[in-house]
C-alpha cells in the first residue's frame, strides 16, 4: 500500500483529526492521528494569506483579501473530504475578531470549506496556543513563559506543565507593525527605536504583574520568532538561542542592512522578509520590558492546540465543561435547581429536535450550560438578571468557548424570561436567529416547570412541535394540583404570541 492510500484511508477514521488556524499573516492546517492519547502529525500546509493586510480603513476585509483567503482554503478543503464534524475545529483569529464584515466572510468560508469556522477571543488563542507548545516540549519542572507573535496579536501566558496561569493578548502584530513602521521596506533607527517602543508600551500593563509572577524558561512559538532564531544560528550569533547581547546585535545588522529586500543574505524567506522587523521588534520591546534574558523556540502552536483540544473533547474532558462549573462557583449560582431546569430542558428538546432543526452537539451543549447558568446575573442584582446574566457570559473570557457559542448562551440566559421580544436576537443572522429562537423557547419552558424550585423530576409532559407552534400536553389532573404552574404557561402563552409564536397547553 502506498503512503498516499494510507493517509487517504486514515482520513475515514475517526482517530484522524484536523485543525484549521485562519491567521491574519499566515493559514495553516494540521492533519493528525491520535494514537493512544499521542497526537503524530500526518500532514501539514501553510500558505501567506495576509488577511490582516486586506483590511481596508474602515476594518472590513477586501474582496481581493477575501478571495486569497477562500482559494487557500478551498485547497485546504480536499483534504477534510470526509471527516466527522467532530474531528476539526477551523477557527480565525485578530484579523477576524476586528473585520466588521467577518461574518460575511465565514458564511463564504463555511460554504468552501463545509466545516462550521469560529472566531476565537485572543485569551482564547492565548490558551490554544499554550496548549499546542506544551505538548512539544519536555515536562520542565517550574512555569515557563510563551510568547507567539502573530500578524495582528501577540499572545503572552505564562503556565506550568500542561496549566496556563496568566493569559494575554495584545493588539499587536508583524503586519500590523510591518504596515505602521516599515511599509516603504525601509529599516531605519528611527523606525526600529520607533517600533521597539511602541511594543514596549502596549507592554505596560501587563509588565508588572507577569515579572511578579515570574518564569523560569521562556519560549516563542511563532514563525517571526522561529526566523530570528534561524538568523541568529546562520549568522553564528547563537546556536539558535535567542538572547539579549543576540538580539542587541541582530538590531544593528537590520539597521545596517537598511532595507528588508536585503534580508535573504541573512536566510529569511522572501515571504517573510517585509514582516521580518516588525516582528523582531515586538520580540525586542517584550525582552526588554519584561527582562528575558534567554528564549528557545517550540514547534506547537495555534493549529496543534485545536488538535489537543478535540481529543479533550472527545475523551470527555472539556474544558468547556469546567468552564462552567467555574462560572457556577464564582457567582454563586444554585446548582442544584440549574441541573433540574437543564433536565427538564433536555427532556423538551429530545422531543422536539427532529421538528425544529435542532439535533445536533451543539444545539444540545448551548441548551444545557444555558440553563446551568441562566441565574447567573443574580450575583449583581435581582432586578433584570437575565441581562446582566447575558452581559456576562457575553464579555467574559470563558476558556474553551468561541465567541459565537459565547453570544448564543448569552442570548438563550438574555430571553429565558420576561418578554420574549425580538430585542434579544438583534444583530443575529436569519438562520441564528430561527435556531436560538426554538431553543430559547425550550430554556423558558424549563424554567417555568421548575418555577416552584422543588426539584422535582420534568413531568411527564408530552411536545408536539411545528413552525411556531408549541402542543404542550401534561398527565390528566397534573395542572389541577399546580395553578401557580398554569398561571405561569398562559403567562407565557401571551408572551410568545406577541411573536407571533403558538403556545397549546392541555392536560387540566
């Protein structure tokens, strides 16, 4: 059998897995096998996009940016033929999370590809990419310090073996830099000076707090960072160490040079020669502010983390999940009546997920830590907790979420009570709107059904579903023993009708 036939047969197991990082300098994808907990590499592919660099003035992406980024993907597509949703995580990250058409641009995305993409917060990416570095390198006694400097951000977190314990990421990158301080190709002093500073102050806020928590090995995980250390070794500077007499020198080399045309005497590649001093500008305003002395480089990053990600979710240890029960320990929430509103919920949706449309992982994982968290706004005040409820969930940097699942549970904890209006899907694209209309239909139902806050299990209620209309039916009798119940569903029932949604209830 020939290696291509293997790799084409593995792509049918569902031990091969795959993840897409949509930067904004660079896409790359990683194709992988997991075999016994490991993950080893079958394939990988990166190509220049420079998203970031097709963003115009009013931050939406050009077409042309568009269409460079749809053509790597669509080769990037063939080779996910196949695959099981769950083994593939494609997410976007700064130019993403900053383009005002990025929404446009994913439903393009999503129809080349047939994956759902998803646009991670840069604490987020911050996480991942721990993840991803600390699975390639030796389990070091002590925390370490990770830096990755991508084309829009630059994600700072310090950790210990596989936990991160600090988490950053700042709005700056080597496009971003290369496009403020170098867009002529030109490497002056006052250019260079001009752009360590610059790293230097957006540094500021964290400096302080990271050098207090301190490190005792720091690592970078970037291609900006593989290339200054791939200088620094063909120059003889290092072995391919990055330090600070290293990066002292290399700066007066670059400075020297004048010009980033030039820089392929030095070994960079021509498709990264015009970033090349934006990025080793970042590096030198962060040793300088936050007093590295040594930095070696790792080969995980973004796309290896998103692997280790899957397989944590597949084995049923998700970070999601502890996510949380963190959320429910910081603000109180009471578990016990979150778990009998989610039962409830589920026992609803079960019956009616065929109908609607809803019969998929996600659908299910929304519903459930919806309604695990739907009180969590009482922790600021009683009055409209639903919407601080909903701000929460909405801004917090929750580990494991994108921010589209983040605004999904935001809008089900916003509508699970009161006016059931359109306000509360406001902003969302038709399709969203129909699936989290169903859904926090279902969070409302739930609630009112264990109003009484008596745990008792869901009762054995009956759903027949159709387009905007709900035939809820109960056991003969049940509804006699609960008026406060039956008051509250024709409450409801007005509600809902104001939408010009059905609500039938029977079973006096």
């Amino acid at each position: 059998m020939t290696a291509a036939s293997t790799a084409e047969n593995a792509v049918s197991s569902p031990e091969v897995l795959a993840a897409i990082d949509m930067g904004s300098n660079s896409f790359h994808m990683v194709v992988a096998r997991l075999v016994h907990g490991e993950i080893r590499t079958l394939e990988k592919m990166g190509e220049k996009v420079q998203l970031g660099a097709g963003l115009d003035q009013y931050n939406r992406l050009t077409e042309e940016a568009q269409e460079r980024a749809l053509t790597c993907l669509g080769r990037f597509a063939q080779r996910l033929q196949g695959m099981p949703p769950k083994a593939v995580q494609i997410v976007g990250t700064n130019a993403l999370r900053v383009a005002r058409n990025a929404h446009q641009f994913m439903a393009r995305a999503e129809e080349v590809l047939g994956y759902p993409v998803e646009i991670i917060a840069g604490r987020e990416e911050a996480r991942l990419i721990y993840l991803g570095v600390s699975h390639t390198l030796s389990d070091d006694i002590g925390r370490r310090l990770v830096i990755d400097i991508g084309g829009g951000s630059t994600e700072f977190i310090i950790g210990q073996r596989f936990e991160p314990q600090e988490l950053e990421s700042l709005h700056m990158g080597c496009v971003s830099f290369r496009n403020r301080y170098f867009p002529d190709g030109k490497i002056t002093r006052r250019q260079m000076d001009k752009a360590v500073t610059h790293a230097e102050q957006e540094l500021l806020n964290i400096r302080q707090h990271y050098r207090s928590v301190g490190w005792q090995s720091a690592v970078g995980s970037s291609g900006s960072i593989k290339a200054i250390a791939s200088v620094l070794a063909s120059l003889k500077i290092t072995d391919g160490t990055i330090t600070l007499p290293a990066m002292q020198e290399l700066r007066k080399r670059l400075v020297d040079m004048g010009k980033t045309e030039k820089l392929g005497d030095l070994g960079v590649r021509s498709d990264r020669q015009s970033i090349f001093p934006a990025g080793f500008a970042i590096l030198m305003g962060a040793f300088q502010s936050l007093g590295i002395t040594e930095m070696s480089f790792a080969d995980g990053a973004l796309r290896e983390g998103l692997l280790y990600d899957i397989v944590g979710r597949i084995q049923h240890e998700d970070v999601r999940e502890r996510t949380i029960s963190a959320l429910q320990e910081r603000y109180h929430v009471d578990q016990e009546h979150g778990a009998a509103v989610e039962a409830t919920a589920v026992a609803a949706w079960e019956q009616v997920a065929d109908a609607w449309g809803l019969r998929t992982a996600a659908d299910e994982e929304v519903l459930r830590w919806a309604c695990r968290l739907h009180e969590i706004g009482l922790t600021i005040s009683h009055s409209q907790y639903h919407k601080h409820g909903a701000y929460l969930l909405r801004y917090s940097d929750l580990p494991g979420f994108s921010q589209q699942f983040q605004r999904d549970l935001a809008t089900l904890v916003r509508g699970h009570r009161r006016k059931f209006s359109s306000a509360i899907f406001e902003g969302l694209d038709p399709e969203d709107t129909i699936r989290l209309r169903y859904l926090c239909v279902l969070v409302r139902l739930a609630v009112l059904l264990q109003h009484p806050r008596n745990m008792e299990p869901p009762p054995e209620f009956t759903l027949n579903a159709h387009k905007d209309t709900l035939a809820l039916a109960f056991p003969s009798g049940w509804l006699d023993d609960r008026p406060l119940t039956l008051a509250d569903l024709e409450n409801e029932r007005e509600y809902l009708a104001k939408q010009n949604f059905t609500l039938e209830i029977n079973g006096g």
